[in-house]
C-alpha cells in the first residue's frame, strides 16, 4: 500500500474519531510537509462530510421544524421606528448592490490573468518552519525541519533540530551555572516561524520577522532572554529563577507561566498577553503585574502603558497557524501579511488605512487568496507592482 | 399600525431565510464537535436566539451573516468542550476550517449533485459507500453482508471518495469569508 492510499486511510479515520494517537502523528507529520497535502486533506475532510451530510440532509427538515417551532415564543412581533426601517433599507439595497457586484465580478473575470512577474509576488508562498542560528562567535547555521539531526555542540551543550521544526538545547549542566551566560541568537526572517526548547524546558514560539537571544545554561539566580519581535513563551516553573524576558522598551519577568510579547521595533506598541499564571510587565515607568485574560499595551509614543482585559488567545494564533485579529485597521493588517509572507504593501489610498477588520483566516494559504477575501468583502482593492503590492480603494 | 406591523414582519422574514438557509449545515457543523443530536440542536437554537436578541441581522451583510453563524457554532463547541485554542495543532485547526468552510457551502442544490454523483457509481461502490456513510455501518458489517474482504471494501470506498474529490474538484477549495468590515 502507498503512503498516499494509507494517509486517505487515516484522514476517513480522522474525521470519525477513531483514528489512533499514533497514526493521528503519522498524520500530522504528513500535513505538515508541504501546502500540496494540505489541500489534498482539506479536500478529503470536505468530502467526507459532504457525503455524509447527503445521508442525514432530509432528516434534518424534522430537526428544522423543531426548532423553528421551539423558539416562537421568543420571537414575538416588535414596532419599528422610521430611523430603523431606513436603517434596513440601506442594509437590503447594500446587499442588494454587492449581490450584483459579485455576480458582475465573477462573470466577467473567469480566470484572473496576471503577467508572469504579478504572478510571483501574488502566488507567494505562506511562511513555514525556518530560521537561522547565529552563535555567539559569529558562526550561522540554517535551521529548517524535516530530519532530526544534530546542529552543533558548543561547551559540551548539545543542539538538535527535530524533524517537524524545532529547535532543542540540551540539558543544562550544573558546574557550567555559575560561568557568566553566553548568548547565541535564533532569527527568524520574514516568512518564518520557529519553535525553541531552552535548556530549562521553556518552550518559545517565536513569529515571523523576530529575534530571540538566549544562553545555553542560564546564570544562577535568573532565567534571562532578549526578545526583538514576538514570541509565546510557556516557561518551565522555577520559583528560585525568575525568567526574564528583554525587550527594548519593557521587560517581562515571571516564575512560570505562558504568555505572548509583541514588541516589533516598527510597531506603534508593545504588546503582552497573559494566558496563565502571573507576570509582571516592567516599563521605564513602573511595574504592571498581569492576571490571565490581560493584555498590557505601552504605547511607545507617549510611554503610556494600559492593561485591559482582552482577547488573548486570539493574541496567540499566530502559533496555532491562524491570523486572528479584532477589530484591526488595515494598516496593521499588512504588517502582519507582509512579516508573515514576505511582500511589502504600499497604500495608494491613504484612507484604506484606518478600515478596519474582523476574523480568522489560516496562515497556510497563498497571498492572492488572502488577498481576494478581503477585496470580495469590501471595497478594498490589491494590485501587484514592481516587487510590491499597491492597496487602492475600488470604485462602488 | 398595519404598516408597521408589515414591517415588523418583513424583519422576521429576514430573520426566517437565515435560519431556513443555515441551520442545518450549522446543526451538522455542531454535530462534529458534539456526540449527541440534542447537544447539537441546543447548541444551534441558542446562536439563534443570541443572533435574535442582539439584532445582528438586521445591520449586517448576508456573507458576513454566515461567518458570524458558524463561527459563533465553532466558538460555542469549543467552549463547551472546554477546550483552549492554544493547545490546539495544525491538524486541528486545518480540519476545523474544512469543515466550517464546508457547513458554510451547503444546500440544498448541492446535496441533490452528491446524491447524483453516488448514484452515477458502480453498484458495489454506491453500495459500500451509502451503506458507511448513510447507515453508519462498520466495514467489516458491509464486508460480511457484501461477500467481500474488508480489504475491498476499504480499497473500493477510498477509490469512490477519490471519484467524488476529483468531481467536484474546483469547487472544494471554496472559502467562507471571513473578513467583516466594520
């Protein structure tokens, strides 16, 4: 039996619940190869339950009725104010007119047609596991994924990629401890996502576009990183050894716990989001200490820091392979769209800038396919230039 | 008054064509999450009444209307599943999206094709397949009541579900849109 026939196989199993621990990892390492076999699953998964949903369909009229029915009372009749009745005119003639707008788009552009050179910054490719390593003296090491293989030995610490995209440090030695730390370096370019081990069983996932320094074996008395960037962190419980993370603006210190820090050098702020645990946010100012479900912000600008209690999985969805953003402008958008597939974005309207957005999309798709979600949703329109991509307003 | 009551009734009709049109993908979404039907229609009935109440239908669009529905379907399941999206992997996540991206592509229009496109099979396919994914039988139950190995039965199945993939091929690939603009 071929790989291919087994992985249809266990993807039939998968979507019944009945696959096994095992052949789920056999699964998911399959997945992970390449976008080819995220489409060919995503597929297979489609049409398991549209055959399935072909069984059930005309059972559900039943269901249907009964809820219908169930929920009448609650549905009773209300008066409407004039304000109101305009309020839904202007809603069914929008629909109305984007119904129309879709339907003339679609029919007019079959197959969109772009010249070769459109074609590659449109096609670009979504980010994936790689990064560079950078030792303290000087020496680079690409990091990537695919095979288990051993990285470097440095002052007797081991360094090991794993085949799904990880970087391991080795277990740290006691006697080494009180030596001053030496710090190595794991960038991650635009495009990228990496995911680290620290010598203490922290785990940190950093973002695309970021930097984390770290030493093999911490100092004796705290747990330091320097983060430039943004990364989630799930550190490993020590309550003699604080862990610190650096930024330039603020530092995080905790004992243990998970938590996301975005501070970007071009971004507006610094961002944390607790998820467990405790952490204390420490800025020129003061200190903030964080309860989980708080997000604290430092506005560079004005130095202002402002915790408020937010939305912080969706602060983490980077790492579970999701853009997720509320209430976000455009502008912050493309930040996140060009650090994640590498093509930067040039406003030829400045006021798309401020629309703002609200969703989920998953990381792992092409740029023209993001792209075109957003402009079928709003008047907001993507053009491919010379190695960048133009964002006009499109006309109503 | 009469007028205002017409109204008021042209404004549940909106309210009836999003529930006419969504709740059964959405309730077969839920389904996925859930093990039982009740779950799933308590579950469905309750987006309804919050989507009611906080008159989200009546300021937004109709593409918007479906994301908002399934989303709030995904939301809910995984809440009451107690799970945490972080400790959630790119397996579940790819396949949460295939199925929310598929509930959000069912109709009636569409259910008519696949019916058709089973139909169209061998009558030894149509029977392994209906009989999976209709009656819920296991393998070896359609083996042993078919006179054929449980091996054919698995290799004929896959092959029918490779049929049915590369049938409706270019509209597999389809997406809820999921961007709102505020």
């Amino acid at each position: 039996m071929t790989i291919k026939e087994n992985i249809e196989e266990l993807v039939l199993e998968f979507c019944s619940g009945t696959i096994s621990e095992a052949d789920r990892l056999i699964l998911k390492a399959w997945i992970e190869v390449s976008e080819e076999n995220r489409k060919q699953f995503r597929k297979m998964v489609r049409v398991y339950f549209r055959v399935t949903a072909a069984g059930k369909w005309d059972e559900l009229d039943n269901v249907q009725q009964k809820m219908w029915k169930r929920m009448q009372p609650a549905l009773g009749n209300r008066h409407y104010t004039y304000l109101r009745i305009v309020q839904i005119a202007a809603v069914l003639t929008l629909l109305f007119l984007s119904t129309c707008l879709w339907f003339v788009m679609r029919h007019n552009s079959p197959e969109k047609e772009y010249t070769s050179q459109e074609m590659n910054l449109l096609k670009a490719e979504a980010g994936s596991a790689k990064a560079i390593l950078k030792l303290a003296h000087g020496e680079e090491i690409l990091l990537g994924r695919g095979e288990s293989k051993n990285i470097a030995n440095v002052q007797g610490v081991e360094l090991t990629q794993d085949a799904a995209g990880g970087l391991f440090v080795g277990q740290e030695s006691q006697d080494k401890a009180d030596v001053t730390p030496v710090y190595h370096t794991v960038i991650v370019p635009e495009g990228g996502e990496y995911f680290i081990t620290l010598s203490d069983g922290t785990k940190v996932w950093i973002n695309s576009a970021s930097e984390l320094s770290f030493p093999l074996s911490f100092s004796n008395n705290e747990r330091e990183v320097i983060l430039k960037g943004e990364a989630y962190f799930e550190v490993a419980y020590n309550a003699g050894k604080p862990f610190l993370v650096k930024t330039a603006q603020a530092s995080v210190k905790v004992l243990g716990t998970s938590f996301n820090v975005m501070a970007y050098a071009e971004d507006l702020d610094v961002q944390v989001a607790l998820l467990k645990g405790k952490v204390s946010f420490d800025v020129s100012s003061g200190a903030y200490i964080l309860v989980p479900g708080e997000i604290a912000i430092l506005d560079k600008s004005t130095g202002k820091t402002t915790v408020e209690t937010g939305n912080v999985e969706a602060a983490v969805s980077w790492k579970t392979g999701v853009f997720d953003y509320e209430d976000m402008a455009l502008e912050e958008l493309v930040i996140k769209l060009r650090r994640w597939y590498g093509i930067p974005f040039e406003f030829k309207d400045e006021s798309c800038r401020q629309l703002r957005f609200s969703g989920a999309v998953t990381k792992y798709r092409t740029l023209d396919y993001m792209l075109d979600m957003i402009s079928k949703t709003t008047l907001v329109k993507f053009v491919s230039e010379d190695g960048y991509i133009s964002v006009h307003t499109r006309d109503k | 008054m009469k007028i205002s009551e017409d109204r008021s009734n042209n404004v549940k009709g909106r309210f009836e064509d999003f529930f006419r049109k969504y709740s059964k993908p959405m309730f077969l979404y839920a389904l996925s999450f859930v093990s039982s039907e009740e779950e799933a229609e308590d579950i469905v009935q309750e987006i309804f009444m919050n989507f009611w109440k906080s008159e989200s239908y009546l300021t937004i669009q109709d593409e918007a209307v479906k994301t908002y529905l399934f989303r709030s379907i995904r939301n809910n399941c995984l809440n009451k599943l107690g799970k945490k999206s972080v400790l959630r992997d790119t397996i579940d996540v790819l396949y949460e999206e295939a199925v929310e991206d598929e509930f959000g592509l069912l109709n009636d229009v569409l259910i008519t094709e696949i019916r058709e496109a089973i139909e169209s099979m061998s009558p030894q396919t149509k029977e392994i397949i209906t009989s999976v994914f209709y009656q819920g039988q296991k393998y070896q139950e359609v083996a042993d009541r078919m006179g054929i190995s449980i091996n054919t039965v698995k290799t004929l199945l896959k092959n029918g579900m490779r049929y049915l993939r590369e049938r409706f091929s270019g509209r597999l690939d389809i997406f809820l849109l999921f961007i709102i603009e505020r």
